[in-house]
C-alpha cells in the first residue's frame, strides 16, 4: 500500500534554485510529490537540480533567467497559466547580499541592483502569480527575508533595506489575501546557514558550525502545504518558532 505525497498533482515556483536554499527546497518540494518550476541564472545549476529530481522520481520544469528579468518575470505566469491553469507554490528565494559597506560609499547602480533583486522582483512575482496562486484551493507564497532586519549592524544597509522592504511586501500581500481567497502567506527567517552568500559575508566563519539548506528545506515544505492554515507570520529557522511580528533581534 502506498501512500500518496503531500503535494502530488501539485504546482511550485521556485526561485533562485540553482544552488544554496532554493536548490534544496526545490529538492524538497519535488520530492513532496510538487511539479518544480525551477528558476534562476544559472543554466548548470539548473541541470543539475533536474538530474537529481528526476532520478528520484520527481519531475521538475527550467526556467533560466535573472530575477531582475522583470520581462521574464510576466512570461513565466503568462506560461504557467497556459500550462496548467493555477499555481500552488511559490517560494521566493532569490536574492543578493549587496556591497557591505557604508551607506555613504553605495554606488548608486549597486544601490539599484539590490533593490531590483531583493524586493521589486518579488513585487512583480505578486503582481504576475497571484491570478494564479488565487486559482488553486490552497495557494502558498513563502518569501525569505533576514534577521538582520531587526539588528543595528554596520555596512549591511541595502541588504537590511530592501530585506524589510520583502517583510512589508509579504505582510501586505497577506493582509490582502486573508480573507475570501486559499492563499496563504509565510516569512521565513533562516538564520545563518552553510550558502555562499553567508561565505562571502562572513569569510572568516567556520561554516562546518552551521545549519545546512536542505536542514532548513523541510521546514519550508510545511508552510507549503494544503494543511498549512496560518497567515502573515514569520518562521524563524533558528528558533524554530512562528511569529506574529518579528524575529528576536
């Protein structure tokens, strides 16, 4: 007798899934029995994602291009409605650090690129799936964002900006979902973790000390799930706790 995966017949995006947590979550949503719709730069990684799902049994969708792609961005929900009508999942992962330095010495193009990354691309991933996500019986939006939101730490402000900007942008989108739709909306905060954005971050930190992604990956199919009724909240992998406003600083 076999029992049936927790997300079988369904529908998930993720992005930035080309290696790090996205790349573990896809693996993971897969593996739940999801489609994975699979985005990010990195055509190789790509590849490589799809090698491992399917030879486990998963099935998985590429869709290579730039999160800042905000073009691609509408193509991509134009495709899944074509495809398949609905979206169940979207795990929005993609993101860069930034320049670590003062706020003074931002070049203004690096000030934007991280801008465009972090925050307008999940804008314009709301504004292109949510049609979408409104159409399944029980949409899921998981947006990543940072503890170093609620830290005063030196030379992390774009990153720390724009990472508060997502924690708005999720809320409100929650807000506007809560009532008379399926779709429901988490914050996660992972917390320092074994990627190479914490590497080129913290050059000097032994990383065999940290968490991995496919630690945190579970944790991130929970929210994902038909069953998963909370909204608007944050989940703080460190703590392993939900909360109603916002991670201990």
């Amino acid at each position: 007798m076999t029992t049936e995966l927790p997300l079988a017949g369904r529908v998930a995006v993720v992005t930035g899934a080309s290696r790090g947590i996205g790349y573990a979550v896809a693996k993971a949503l897969a593996g739940a029995g999801a489609h994975v719709v699979a985005t990010a730069r990195t055509q190789g990684g790509l590849e490589e994602l799809d090698d491992e799902i399917r030879a486990a049994g998963g099935s998985a969708t590429l869709a290579p291009f730039a999160i800042d792609d905000f073009d691609a961005i509408d193509r991509l929900g134009a495709a899944l409605y074509q495809r398949f009508g609905k979206l169940d999942v979207l795990v929005a992962n993609a993101g860069q650090l930034g320049p670590l330095t003062p706020l003074g010495h931002v070049e203004p193009k690096e000030w934007d690129k991280t801008v465009a990354v972090n925050l307008t691309a999940n804008w314009r991933l709301i504004r292109s799936l949510d049609p979408l996500l409104r159409a399944s019986d029980a949409g899921r939006a998981v947006f990543l964002t940072s503890g170093v939101v609620h830290k005063d730490r030196a030379y992390w402000g774009p990153y720390a900006v724009t990472k508060a900007g997502v924690e708005a942008l999720a809320r409100s989108y929650a807000a506007e979902t809560r009532t008379n739709t399926a779709v429901r909306v988490t914050l996660v905060n992972p917390g320092p973790l074994r990627t190479a954005m914490r590497a080129r971050a913290m050059p000097g930190e032994d990383a065999a000390t940290l968490k991995t992604p496919a630690e945190l990956a579970p944790k991130i199919v929970a929210l994902c799930l038909p069953s998963w009724t909370e909204t608007g909240k944050l989940y703080d992998f460190p703590a392993d706790s939900l909360l109603a406003f916002q991670p201990p600083a």
